[in-house]
C-alpha cells in the first residue's frame, strides 16, 4: 500500500461499514509479507479519522475520549507530512527520550491505540447482550481499556455521564444500521482491529517499552 493511499471514499454506506471496510484494508496491508510489513502513517490516520463518529453516538460519556482520541489522531495525520510509519514514530522518539512525554507523537499512538481498544470492546459487548440500555456494555469496556489509566475525577466524570448514554435502539438509528446490519459490521470491526492493536502493543514491547501508561 502507498502511503499516500487513504480512506477518505471508504465505502459509501453507513459509517459503521466505512470503519470495519478501512480497518479491513489496514489488516490486509500489515499481513501482506509474511506479517513483516510496515504499517504506513498516514492510511492509518485516515482510517483512525473515521472512528470518531463512532464517540460522537455516544454522548457526553465519551465526550473526554471523543476530544482526546480526535486530537491525538489529527496530531498524528499532521505528523504523517514527515513521518512514513509507526515504527518511523518510534524510532524518532525513543532516540530523543521522549517516549512517554505529554504530547509526543509515541504518547499519542499510545492514546489513539486505547480508542481503537475502547470501541472494540464496547462492540463485544454491545453483541453479547441485547439490554436496551448500553450502560453496562458501555461502563465495562471503559473499566477494561481506559479506567485503569485515568484520574480519579475523569472516572468520576465518565461514571455519571454514563445515564446519558443512547439506547441500543438510538445508536442503531445514529449509525443508520439495523441489528443484523450492525453485527456484521461490528464484527468486521472487531476481527479487524485486533491484529492493529496487537501490531501497535508489539512496536513498544520490541523496544522494552512497558504499557502501563
């Protein structure tokens, strides 16, 4: 894949089919050469980009994911004018020790990371169960992905806006999806994303970076 090539004409149908088919392409791409190939910035940003409509359904719950996750990817697309890969991304900051400094570009992939994580898990348990509220689907996957990293005041925060969430039925009818329609493309999302996240874990793990962050 080229890394000018991008996602922004991905699929002409609903979001959730624009992600998982973006998502799809990354996973195909970071396959190809026996699993050895590199993942390119920018294709990464531009399907990164599109998840964001997915925080924006959510509400005021997510709203601190939806302003951070946006910011960190726009950072991250506007550093894809210098930088051809993540492992370029790395590289560069690890040579400056600047690893896990508030707003270098590795701390960033770090957050963006969580996001993709945080959706993914909110999908699986959206699909295991069929409560019209996402409360529990919604407050589990924070619990899994992101709490264990937050102040006590953004878990307080995130708690109570919790209520506010949309039904199952309102989400469905945000994203334009059915039930059916919305577990296909979540799934697609789902097994898709999990070799990125993988992918992105094992670039710091290769450099003795721990994820405790």
């Amino acid at each position: 894949m080229d890394d000018d090539d991008g996602f922004e004409d991905a699929g002409t149908g609903t979001p959730l089919s624009a992600i998982a088919e973006a998502f799809e392409e990354l996973s195909s791409c970071l396959k190809s050469n026996g699993g050895c190939h590199d993942l390119m910035l920018k294709p990464f940003c531009d399907a990164c980009s599109l998840v964001s409509v997915l925080f924006g359904s959510l509400g005021i719950a997510f709203k601190f994911a939806e302003l951070e996750y946006v910011s960190k990817v726009r950072d991250l697309a506007e550093a894809s004018e210098i930088f051809g890969s993540l492992n370029s991304i790395l590289d560069y900051d690890v040579r400056n020790d600047t690893v896990r400094t508030p707003g270098s570009l590795s701390r960033n992939l770090r957050r963006v990371r969580q996001g993709l994580d945080l959706i993914r898990a909110l999908f699986q348990n959206f699909l295991s169960t069929y409560d019209d509220s996402l409360k529990e689907a919604a407050s589990m996957a924070y619990a899994k992905v992101c709490a264990p990293y937050h102040t006590w005041a953004v878990r307080t925060a995130v708690s109570a806006g919790m209520c506010a969430l949309p039904s199952r039925d309102q989400l469905l009818m945000k994203l334009n999806e059915t039930g059916d329609s919305a577990e296909t493309e979540m799934r697609r999302y789902i097994d898709a994303s999990l070799p990125i996240i993988e992918y992105i874990d094992k670039l710091y793990i290769s450099r003795n970076i721990n994820l405790d962050w």
